[in-house]
C-alpha cells in the first residue's frame, strides 16, 4: 500500500487501531476519539463547527472514563475487603523514620489494595519510600516504581540511588513505557499489552500521582492483575493535570490515606517559601514586578546565572523562547535554531527513543533533517515537519510542563493578565521546582493578584 503523505499515512494508522480492550469504556471511548479525528478531517468543515464537535468530545469522554474508572473499582471489589500484606525480607524497624513516616509504612505494608502517601515539600517522602524499598522481599514480589514524565522518573531513579537502594531488583520507567503505549493521530494514550496477559508486577509505586489524569488512571489500572497493590506517592498541594483531577480525587474513599506533615528540612529557603505559600501566606515569595517587554537583558542575565525560566502561560514561554532565538539564522522553523542549541521534545516517539520533556541539543543539519542528541546519548534525526511539531528552545517552559523535574535555580515569571492562571497550587508547584534560589517576576502586583494566588485551584 502506498501513501502520498506522512499525514495519509498516519490517518491510515489511526483508522486501522484496534478498539479491543477489556475495559468496555475505555473502548468506546477509544472509538468515539477515532470517530471524532475522522470527521473533522472533512474538507468544508467551519470552525463553528468544529469548535462543537470538540465540546461534544470532550463530554462524551468525561462520561465514558467516569464509568471506565467504575468498572476498573468494580474489578477490584473482592480485592478491596483482603488485607493486601507486602512480604519483607527482614521486620520493619523504625531507625531514622519519623513517627509519622514509620507508622504510613506499617500500615501501608499490611493493608488495603490501593494507598497514598501524601506529602508536602521537604517532608521525606522519597526516604520514605526509598526506605519501603530496602525492605520488600524481590523473591516474592514484582515491583515497579513508575511516574508520568521520563524526567520525573529519571529523578526518581537518581533519588533511590543516593539511598543506596539496588535499583536492578525492580523497574523503575515512566507509565507509558511500562505498558507499551503507543502515541496514535487520535491523541489518546492507547495501551498496548496483551490483554490476556495483565502486567505482572503485584506492587506498583506511581509517583508524583498530581500528573496522573483519568485518561491514564483507568488505561493503568486496565493494564493491571486486579490483585496488583498500588501505592500512589506524592504532594497534593501541586496542580491537577490538565484534562482533569488527579487520582486522589477518585480513589480516596477505596484507598488507604497516610499523610507526612512534618517539614523536615525547616531552614532550608526553598521550603521556607513553599510552605508559607502552602499555608496561605505570600508575604516571603520573592516578588519583582517588571515590565516583560523591556526585559531582554535581565532575562538573559538570569540565563547566564544558570536560571532555569518557568511561566504561567504558553504565550509568555513561546515569548521567551522567541527572545533567545531571533537571532538564530541556521534552522528555521517554528523558532529559529543553530548548531549546538539546547532543545526540550514536546511529543513522544517510541520508535526513535525520544520522550516529551526530555532534553537534547542540535548537532548537525542537512537536506536529510535535524540530529539531535538527546541528554541520554542518544542521537535522533528529525524531518522538517518533524522538527516543527515535536521540538521546542529549552529557554522557558511552562509550570505545568515543568512538574516531575527540578532544577537548581529557578526564575518564575507570572502573567497577572492571565488571571485564570493564577492560584496557589500553581506558585507552589513552581517555587518546589527550585533547589537553591528563587525569583518570582510579575508585570503587576496588587491586591487582585495577591487574592488570585492565595486560593486554592478548582
């Protein structure tokens, strides 16, 4: 079969997807995602139009993953009333553990199918995990230790190896790579293991869970033995993701909830802010009001320092790229680029190994496309179109992009105009991004804006 574009090609792969899945929802809502890509794909078609279509999705799809997630909650109802015991390799002792940390751990170990060990900034809650791990018998339990982003999980690979734990006993990956996802033209996240044959792991460990929406929340859960203990790790204070809440919101009342309270790190600047902000108070962020269109210099004095840029806003990250870029002369794209420019992949790819987020650098160019070599060794080349869609500067990123990584220095610029992009949880996530140092650029300060950042997202 021959086709005449990338793009015929790619519809062809859509249209030919299998809708087979064991959960009925997640298959109807699957075959209502390809329904929707290939109508809208007709020729004529009015933006009104398309506009409703859209609308019409995006309920029908908050309908149908509601009821997938029941009928994953359905498939684990005699799991739920079993105790759900974790076999160790030697008794559980409390050590260095907090009060509050060794009894999460007692009872997260003996109880309950699904867990959450909730935690703020600088409470321990990876030596708390870190720890569960050291004493988990590998002979008699699978183990997985996944999160949403390929940085996230690299971070946390990197974390449990500072603790000294073997991470060659368990799999630590992202959810997408642990169940083969494949990334289709219909823009949903379609998991490909075989359905006769569940995930084998009887404990799984998703952390940083505030990435988690619904969509992957039901596909992972489909993808597990209904026996499969989970323990979902992370800080309820970050922002939800975008397409809806995070798995707290839905599993709470099925799971076991320990809560971490106490800062561990107090006198620590970072978790100084991020608590007083946490609590309410933003009387210690330290804000500079600036005029964003008169700041190129500053901007890129902070770049020199070693800042990383975070923003509330595409529009406001698409303007700092932009800045650094203008000048760039060798590829044009999207953005300007030359050789040896730092990038950041905004899609994935399983077939040349590059992940949204992961960060890279341009190497060479040719009439055959762009290489890059990615920040694990890896070097990828991109046709035009593919450099286009898939590749951004690593200047500034969004907050939400930026959740699951950290960076030593952080410079965080908020829109006020953006007032929909406003709330606490939103300057929290930020500033927890930052180990060392934080900056807070605003165009304006008043008592609006200081409203908007002290409530809670919806």
């Amino acid at each position: 079969m021959e086709f005449s574009s990338i793009q015929e090609f790619q519809y062809f792969i859509n249209d030919s997807l299998s809708d087979e899945h064991p959960n009925k929802y997640i298959e109807q809502t699957i075959a209502y995602f390809k329904k929707y890509f290939k109508e809208i794909r007709q020729k004529g078609l009015e933006n009104r139009d398309r506009e409703i279509m859209k609308e019409e999705l995006k309920a029908v799809e908050i309908e149908l993953l509601n009821n997938a997630l029941k009928e994953e909650i359905e498939r684990r109802s005699v799991e739920f009333v079993k105790p759900k015991k974790l076999t160790l390799r030697k008794k559980l002792q409390q050590g260095t553990l907090t009060n509050e940390q060794f009894e999460a751990l007692e009872s997260i170990i003996k109880y309950n199918l699904f867990n959450f060990l909730l935690g703020y900034a600088g409470t321990g809650k990876t030596y708390t995990l870190s720890t569960l791990l050291d004493y988990i018998d590998y002979d008699v339990h699978e183990v997985a230790v996944v999160s949403y982003t390929a940085q996230a999980a690299q971070r946390v690979r990197g974390m449990l190896q500072q603790q000294k734990i073997n991470i060659d006993k368990l799999e630590v990956t992202t959810i997408h790579k642990l169940c083969g996802a494949k990334h289709s033209m219909i823009d949903y996240p379609i998991f490909y293991n075989n359905w006769e044959k569940p995930l084998p792991y009887s404990f799984v460990i998703i952390d940083e869970f505030s990435l988690i929406d619904i969509r992957v929340l039901t596909s992972f859960l489909a993808s597990l033995k209904p026996t499969t203990k989970v323990l979902f790790v992370g800080d309820p204070k970050q922002l939800n993701p975008i397409h809806s809440k995070h798995p707290y919101h839905y599993l709470q009342k099925y799971a076991g909830v320990y809560e971490l309270t106490k800062v561990l790190r107090s006198g620590d600047k970072i978790i100084d802010i991020a608590t007083s902000v946490r609590n309410g108070n933003i009387e210690k962020v330290p804000f500079e009001k600036v005029d964003f269109k008169n700041s190129e210099e500053k901007m890129a004095e902070y770049k020199k320092n070693g800042y990383q840029i975070l923003s509330n806003s595409v529009a406001l990250k698409d303007w700092i790229n932009n800045l650094f870029q203008k000048d760039k002369k060798q590829i044009q794209s999207k953005f300007n680029y030359s050789c040896f420019d730092n990038i950041i992949f905004i899609k994935n790819d399983q077939y040349k190994r590059y992940h949204n987020g992961q960060k890279g650098q341009i190497i060479s160019f040719d009439e055959m496309g762009v290489t890059i070599r990615t920040e694990n060794n890896i070097e990828v080349t991109l046709k035009d179109y593919e450099f286009f869609n898939k590749v951004e500067p690593n200047h500034c990123m969004t907050i939400h992009k930026s959740q699951g990584s950290e960076f030593d220095k952080v410079v965080i610029l908020l829109d006020a105009t953006k007032t929909l992009l406003l709330n606490r949880n939103l300057l929290y996530t930020a500033i927890t991004r930052a180990k060392t140092d934080v900056v807070v650029l605003i165009n304006k300060v008043d008592d609006k804006v200081k409203t908007l950042l002290l409530q809670e997202q919806e």
